[in-house]
C-alpha cells in the first residue's frame, strides 16, 4: 500500500439550465448529468490512474450514491475495505450550470459529516502500511487532528490540504505535518494574511514555517506552485496550455504529487508532475473524467 486518502467522497447531479427557477416557479432543464468527486474521493483517484496502490477511508450513505461511489473506487482500483456505509444520505452535490458556463454549487455533506476518529483507528492497521496520509476537510475537524496524531504515533507523514478551508483549522494540532498545500486563497484565509502578490505569498507561508508545519506547497493555479520551506521557497512553473475547465485542477496536482512523492522522494520532482498532470486536466471538461492515466490517456468508461 502506498497512499491512505483519509477523506469525503460525493456525487455531482449536474443540470444543465437555461436559468435558475425563481421562487413556486418549475422551469424544465435540458440535460442532467452525474459524476464522481469529493475532494478525498478526487485525489485517491488521481494517484490510483497514476499507479500508486490507494486506501481510502471514507463513509458513503444508504442510497444509490453509495453504489455509484464504491462502483467508481473498484473501477479506478482503489481498495475499498474502509468505505464504510453510513444510515445517512451520501455525500451530494446538486450543481447548476447555466448557458455561459456559471455555476450554482450546493454542498450535501451527508455520510462524510460522520467520519469519526474511531473510523480511522479502526484503519489503523491498513494505514500503517502506507507511505503517506492524505487529508483534506471536507470531514470533521476532530477526525482530522486525530488521523495527523495517528501519522506521528505511527511515523506515517501526512500531507494536508486545507480544502475547503475551515478559518477556525487549529495550527497547533496540524504542526509537525510533512506537507500543506493550500491555494492562495486558502492561504490568506488561514493566515489573515494579503497574497495580492507572490512575496505576500511567501510571507504568508513563514507564518506556517512558524507554526513547525515541513513544507508549504502552494498553488498558483496558471502560474504552478510555491515550495516554502526552512531553507528557503521556489516557484515551479506549470507548463502553459488551452485551459478549459479548471474544476478539480487541485486535486490532480496533489493527487499526482503525492504519487510522485512516495515513489521518488524528491519534492521539486513531484511539484513539477503535479504541474504537468494537473494542467493537463485543465486542458478537459469535468473533474475525475479529465484525469489521465500514467500513459497520458484516459480510461475507458
Ligand atoms: P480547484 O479548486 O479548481 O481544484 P485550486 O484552486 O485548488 O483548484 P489551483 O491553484 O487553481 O488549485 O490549480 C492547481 C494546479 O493546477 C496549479 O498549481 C497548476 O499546476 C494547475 N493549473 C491550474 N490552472 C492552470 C492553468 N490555467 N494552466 C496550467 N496549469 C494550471
């Protein structure tokens, strides 16, 4: 086992409308489509197409969700032992997406609002054989500080991604952490700090330094990302390509990143596959279904 994605998984229900319904009124759509994500669900993917053998920790509801989420995880070869099933609805994310391409996002938390600590101790096995936890925080905040405390009992390191970002993330009980990677905005928000420009940027991660967090990686979507640490920081260019969608364009980078990263051990190395796969992804439509495999193709559905 290489990666454990402790994290949420859920179900995009994606209509397609000429305009949003105003209050009482029905108004028909054109088209509805669905698809998997969640920002766990997103980078175990990205890591799994990439080769690195997965382990997610997650929890799925009691309805059809749940079904197309664990039929998705077998699909990209993700082992589903610790998908646990959940009397809730699953995850959802009702998503409206009008004729030039503006989004209405709503956020169903469901099953993942019911991660536990308990869940993950209950992994503890499974866990201790990878190379790296991945976290995120679209689950509870208290799952989150006990799997960072799991790493350290266990000598596992753990990245976090700050995603979607929760003002009131406690840097005490993340220091000690091996990566962060939030982006601009994420970073601003948990550090009050200006990122209008990239010395802001990098004043913003000497807060983080500060904290006893390794390695700040930002993204800078376009422009690639920022490497901070005690020696000092780098910025690693993405290659520059026809951007088309950038949805899920984060998840990529660090779905790809930590695949790099447990294989080779080399961090520049792994920020420059990041760039590469993730703009690459941006280069197509949709979140999962733009991530390619490690041949540069994409999967069959
Ligand atoms: P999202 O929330 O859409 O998943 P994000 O805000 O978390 O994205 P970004 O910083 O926008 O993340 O992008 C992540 C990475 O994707 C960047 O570091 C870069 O490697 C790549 N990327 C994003 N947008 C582009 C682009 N237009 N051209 C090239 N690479 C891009």
């Amino acid at each position: 086992m290489d990666i454990a994605v402790i994290g949420s998984n859920m179900v995009d229900l994606i209509s397609y409308i000429h305009r949003m319904p105003s209050e009482g009124e029905t108004v028909e759509a054109p088209e509805f489509r669905m698809g998997c994500g969640g920002k766990g669900a997103n980078q175990a993917v990205a890591a799994s197409r990439l080769g690195a053998e997965v382990v997610m920790i997650t929890r799925v509801g009691n309805d059809v969700f749940a079904d197309t989420t664990l039929e998705n995880f077998r699909k990209n070869g993700i082992d589903t032992t610790h998908v646990l099933r959940t009397d809730a609805s699953s995850g959802v994310a009702p998503i409206f997406v009008d004729p030039e391409s503006r989004n209405s996002i709503l956020i169903i938390k469901g099953a993942n609002a019911y991660l536990s600590p308990a869940d993950v101790e209950d992994a503890r096995e499974d866990i201790a054989k990878c190379k790296l936890i991945v976290l995120q925080l679209e689950i509870p905040l208290d799952t989150v500080y006990a799997t960072i405390e799991l790493g350290k009992v266990l000598g596992i390191p753990v990245l976090l991604n700050p995603a979607p970002v929760a003002p009131e993330l406690d840097l005490e009980r993340i220091c000690g952490i091996e990566f962060f990677m939030p982006n601009e905005s994420e970073l601003e928000l948990i550090t009050g700090m200006p990122v209008d420009t990239l010395d802001d940027v990098g004043k913003a991660t000497d807060v983080l330094l500060g904290a006893g967090i390794t390695n700040i990686i930002v993204t800078l979507g376009s422009r690639g990302a920022m490497w901070a640490h005690a020696y000092g920081r780098e910025i690693i260019k993405a290659p520059v390509v026809r951007a088309v969608d950038t949805t899920g364009a984060g998840d990529a980078f660090i779905g790809c990143f930590a695949k790099e990263w447990v294989d080779h051990g080399d961090v520049t190395a792994a920020i420059r596959a990041g760039n590469r796969y993730a703009a690459d992804s941006v280069t197509r439509h949709g979140t999962q279904t733009s991530y390619a495999l490690a041949d540069g193709s994409l999967p069959a559905d």
